[in-house]
C-alpha cells in the first residue's frame, strides 16, 4: 500500500513538472508492447509468517500449560497494590484489557494520520 501511495505520488509530481515531448507515437508503441499489470495477490511470504505465528502461539498455549500463565499473571498484578486495596481479579483483567484497547487505538489512529498525510 503505502509503495503504491509513493507511485502515485512520484507519477503525480512527474505530470506537473515535465511538459510534453512529441515522440511520433513511440511512448503510446511502447505502452501498447507492455504486458498487462497482474492483478494484485495475496503474499506467499505474508501466508508463512502468518502460519508460523499461529504455530508459535499455538505451541506457546499448550507449552505454557493451556494458558496458565495468563491467569497467574493477572494473579500476579492483582496483588501488587495489596498495600492500598487488593483488586479482584475481574478488574484487573478490565483494566489490562482496556489499556490494550486504548493503545490499539492510539496505534490504529497514528497509522491513519501517517497514511492522510502521504495522499
């Protein structure tokens, strides 16, 4: 995607700042000989990476002991304001869970500042 932002506007620039040179028709011959552009397919290298992720995550899970490690986890961040007030265990998987959310968020909204600003 962002390859073809910078074509279009490289192809852009071009038409702006170069006049026209009559050539007799060999720009429009040599576009004709020109093999028709592919349609776009899915990435045989982006296929792999994500098979392997899910293997990996798949064989972390059954590794890790189905998942232990998650409940532990929040076991464990449930019990390090134990001097205020010890939190239950379903609001600290709401906080952790909501401050992945915003961070998605945050992400997701730069990325879609950065790509409006290339256009």
């Amino acid at each position: 995607m962002d390859e073809q932002l910078q074509e279009d506007w490289l192809d852009t620039r071009l038409r702006e700042e170069a006049p026209y040179i009559d050539d007799a028709g060999f720009t429009a011959q040599v576009v004709r000989k020109m093999p028709a552009r592919r349609a776009a397919r899915l990435s045989f290298r982006g296929m792999i990476l994500l098979c392997l992720t899910l293997l990996a995550s798949a064989l972390t899970y059954a590794l890790s002991g189905g998942g232990r490690f998650v409940e532990t986890t929040f076991h464990y961040v449930a019990d390090i304001p134990k001097l205020i007030v010890a939190l239950p265990f379903w609001i600290t998987a709401v906080v952790v869970f909501g401050g992945l959310a915003i961070a998605t968020l945050v992400a997701a909204g730069a990325a879609l500042a950065q790509t409006r600003q290339l256009r």
